[in-house]
C-alpha cells in the first residue's frame, strides 16, 4: 500500500514537472521571435544580425532618415485614431438602441454589425475596392479611412454591449423614476457607466487597425500610406535591420496602448470573445 | 365607468408611447446599420455578382456565369490551392489544441501567482505587428541564423537545415500566431470546471490520467469547440504568414488572391476566389452558431 502510494506521488511530481517544463517552453517560443527582433535591432552591423559585437542605434537613425517609415507611422496612428474615433460615434448608439432588445430583428442586427470581425480582411479589402473606386474615391486617406472604420466597429460594439449589459437597467430606471429626462440620463447615468466600454473597444479597434496590412495593401497611394504597407514592401525589397528597429518602436508604443487599457479596464476586456 | 376608461386610455397613450420610444431607440442604431450595409453588405454582395460574371468589370454584363468557378474547381491548380487552405488550417487547428490545451491547463491549475504574468505574456505576441514576428521567425531559421548556427556548433548537424525553404517554417509561423486564441478560449472553461468532480473520481479509484479524459477534457469541450472554430477562422484569412515565411512552397486561398491581385489581375478570378472563403468563413460561423446554441440548452 505504501509503495503504490509513493509509485503515485512519484508519478504526479513527474507529470507536474513534465507540464511545467513543457508551459516553459511554450512561452519561450511565443516570446523568442520577439526578443530576436528586438535584440537585432541593436546591431552595429550591415547585415541582420545578433549584436555580438557592440550595440549601436544606428538603425533607429535609418529610421528617421528613411522618410517612408516616420511618414506611414504618422498616417498609421492618425488613421487608428480617426478610425476608432467615428467607429465610436456610430457603435456607441446602435449599441445602446439594440444592447437590451431581445427581439429577433436586433439579434440579427447586431450579428451583422460584429460581423466586420470574422470575414477575411483581404475579403472585405478587395470587395470594397472595386466598390469604393466606382464611387470615385479609389485608393485615398479617406477609402483608408472607410476600410478601417468598418473594421473598428465590430470591436467598439463588443465591448460597450457586454458592458451595457452587464451593468443592468436599474440605474437608468431609477433616474428616470426621479424625473431626468432621456437626455439627463444618458449623460449622468448612461455615459459614466458604459465609458470604460468605449474605452477599451476603440484602444482595441487602433489596436487592430495599426497592424492591420490585409485592408490597407488595397489602399495605399504612393503618399498616404499605413506602416504596414511600408514594411512589406521594405522588407520584400531589403532585408536588413532597420525593420528590426521600426518593428521594436511600433511594439512599444502597442504595449504602451496596452498598458493604458489595462490600467483603465482591465486586460479581461480583451480576451472575451 | 368613467374612471375605466381613463385608466384605459391613459394604458393606450403609453403603450403607445413605449412604441414610439422603442422605435426612436432603433433610429439610434441606423448611423452603424447604414455604414456598414453601405460599406460592407453592398461592396460583399457586389464581389459575389462579380465572381458570376455580372457587374463592372470588364464591362457590364448581365449573363450570369459560372466560368471562374468552373476554371477554379477543374483547374487542379486550383484545387491543390483549396485542398492545402483547408489542410494548413486542419492542421494548424489541431497543432494549437495539443499545444494549447496543457498551457491552458498549467495557467489555471498549476501557476497560481504567475497566472496573471503569464497572461500578459500570451497577449503581448498578438499587439506585436506580423511582420515583425515573421521578420522574427526569418532571422532564426535563415540558413546562417540563429538556429542553424547554435546546432553546428553543437555539431548536431554539419549542413545548415534549409527551414525557411520548406512547409516547416509556415507551420511555426502560424501557430506562432494563433496559439494564444486557442489558450484563450480555453483557459476561461477550464476554470469554470467543478473541481469537486475530478476530486471525485480519484477518491472513487480513477487515476489521474484517468479522471482528465474521463471527467475534465468533456467538460472542457466547450471551450476547445471555440477555440477550434476561432483558430480555423482566422488560419483560413491569413497569407502574410505564408508570403514571408512560405518561400512559394505553401499557396492557400487568401495568398493566391493577393497574388492573383498584385500580378496576373484576374480579377474574376479573385473574386470567385474570395467568395469561395467567405463561403468556408460563413460555414464555420454556422458551427460556431450552433456550438453557443448547444451551449444554451
């Protein structure tokens, strides 16, 4: 009895460590193509390569010479922020009108309003060039910005409606009951209540739309386009570390975004589906 | 008597008047509703038309055809292209579970204090750009990189191992990139799960190797659906992986229609191509629908 029960002890610390070792592991792949870009990024050399020998900013001054880089970075955030800007203006209502409707018409509608999220955005990219070229706009800042608003909805609706849901009527009902009117009540009462939602769904929104490549590759004119675009076509030209270097400014001013959203919502918004 | 239709009245005027309001409510959602009919619905629809010959382009015509769709399912090109969308997919789905899942059960089990870390750790890949993980992944595998460096110098190999010219390096590279949907979805359910019945089990002699598949993997089943609809979903959409890490040897559905944009511009061609993926994405989206439908009852 007591060798089996040492057998079984013996086992299970086997298989924890076996299960540890493994998670380790698991996160040293998800983090090691990172860090070796970031390390990159710091060579002194020509070529791509790990910064065995010295540590130079060298590539990060290739990036404010090579104009096309600061030039799309610009153009990026100021889409991201417009994007996420008019997606809120048009999300945060529907959100509201359709959050507390069970009938079928508004489950259907808010279905097709989080749909942006699930199509293939080269999908959606190709379909409205053709669309937007025959209405004369083509491949312009303001298509850009067509595309990525499109995209942006879904995310801000996300998260407003499970924040809207999640906080119930009662507040609303009360003020009500103590004579607002609507107006009063989406101000005081409303508002306050679902601004976290807004909040991390259009952060979330610039997220996606500063990494996105597949909708902004249509769009792109030889002017205004987004850094993802200016990256591919980099690195399908050259191969060498100043793309270490822009990538490495782009993550921290993601995770800076990250942290903001953290700091004010909670990293649990992210990961509800 | 009086008094009855007052109140009655007063009921009607309401009633009426919450129907107003329901309706003003709704008026509140057209701003979204028209934008993305108008910017969404239209656009998809019209590339639908396109793939059948109808609409803008070359020119007008209103002779519905199934010519793209005919040179696409005759063409064995073409079909390879289909057949190698669905199988990266497959199997990168399948990948990400065997991976994903003791993650996910190390996390909520077994990390205790470094749950939340570690969750930053998961998130932080999937806010870095693609290309840099692409970029990544090219400097490790490239023949003089990083990798094949470390393993001659151990003399495990003599010849650098060409990664990036074969299917290997996609594979990495995808679920590289989806993994942590997988864990995501999973991680959730899993803490959802009553420990008292997998405590259960082992008091009523099942082993623990046992009890996971007899009692936490079902009821973890849930979770591992969503996730593997997720995963398959957007495996399906991706082609920069492909394009930077596939060196023309792996060629899926979105990376032909890029391809097909950018060089040939056969543009029917590309449509009936992209709505052939919508039509897999919408199929998925249906499993996924009833998987939450499932989950309700």
């Amino acid at each position: 009895m007591k060798a089996r029960l040492a057998a079984a002890l013996v086992a299970r610390h086997a298989g924890n460590w076996l299960l540890g070792s493994f998670t380790l592991l698991f996160f040293v792949f998800l983090v090691a193509p990172i860090a070796v870009v970031v390390a990159v990024s710091f060579t002194p050399q020509a070529a791509v390569s790990l910064p065995y020998q010295g540590f130079s900013f060298r590539w990060y001054a290739r990036l404010i010479e090579y104009r096309p880089f600061a030039d799309s970075l610009l153009t990026s955030l100021y889409l991201a922020l417009n994007s996420a800007l008019v997606a809120v203006l048009i999300a945060v209502p529907a959100a509201l009108a359709l959050g507390r409707n069970t009938s079928r018409a508004a489950t259907a509608t808010v279905a097709f309003l989080l749909a942006p999220i699930a199509i293939p955005a080269l999908v959606i990219g190709l379909s409205l060039l053709y669309y937007l070229s025959n209405l004369g706009l083509g491949v312009s800042y303001t298509s850009l910005l067509v595309a990525h608003t499109v995209i942006s909805v879904p995310y801000v609706m996300r998260t407003v409606l499970a924040v809207y849901r999640n906080v119930g009527s009662d507040y609303e009902e009360a003020a009500a009951v103590l004579s607002a009117n609507p107006w009063q009540v989406f101000i005081h009462v409303t508002m306050p209540l679902i601004a976290p939602g807004i909040f991390a769904g259009s952060l979330f929104a610039m997220l996606v739309s500063l990494d996105n490549l597949a909708v902004s590759y249509f769009f792109g004119t030889a002017n205004v386009t987004t850094l993802p675009v200016v990256m591919l076509s980099y690195l399908q030209n050259q191969f060498d570390p100043a793309i270490a270097a822009i990538s490495t400014v782009q993550m921290l001013i993601t995770i800076a975004l990250l942290l903001v959203v953290e700091r004010t919502y909670g990293l649990r918004a992210l990961t509800t589906q | 008597m009086a008094d009855l239709e007052l109140v009655t009245s007063s009921a009607v005027a309401a009633a009426g008047h919450a129907t107003r309001r329901r309706n003003r409510r709704w008026l509140l959602a057209f701003p979204a509703l028209a934008f993305l009919a108008m910017f969404f619905g239209v656009p998809l629809l019209q590339n639908a038309a396109r793939s059948l010959g109808l609409g803008d382009y070359p020119s007008a015509s209103t002779a519905i055809t199934l010519a793209h769709y005919q040179k696409m399912l005759a063409d064995p090109y073409y079909l390879g292209v289909i057949f190698e969308t669905l199988k990266v997919s497959s199997l990168t789905t399948a990948f990400c579970l065997l991976i994903g899942y003791p993650v996910a059960y190390v996390m909520v089990r077994m990390a205790g204090r470094l749950a939340v870390p570690l969750l930053f750790l998961l998130i932080t890949p999937l806010l870095t750009s693609i290309i840099m993980r692409t970029f990544g992944w090219r400097v490790l595998f490239a023949r003089r990189g990083v990798i094949n460096d470390f393993l001659m110098q151990l003399h495990v190999i003599d010849q650098p191992l060409p990664i990036l010219s074969s299917s290997v390096s996609v594979y990495i590279g995808m679920i590289h990139v989806l993994v942590p949907f997988m864990v995501l979805s999973i991680v959730p359910v899993l803490q959802g799960v009553d420990r008292r019945l997998e405590d259960s089990a082992r008091v009523l002699g099942a082993g623990a190797v046992r009890t996971f598949f007899t009692v936490t993997l079902p009821l973890t089943l849930e979770g591992i659906a969503t996730g593997c609809v997720l995963v398959f979903m957007l495996a399906n959409g991706s082609f920069v992986t492909m394009l930077l890490l596939g060196d023309g040897n792996v060629v899926t559905l979105p990376l032909l229609i890029f391809q097909q944009f950018t060089l040939t511009h056969e543009i029917g061609l590309a449509s009936a191509m992209s709505n052939l993926l919508l039509l897999i994405v919408l199929v998925c989206l249906y499993a996924q629908l009833r998987l939450a439908r499932l989950k309700e009852a």
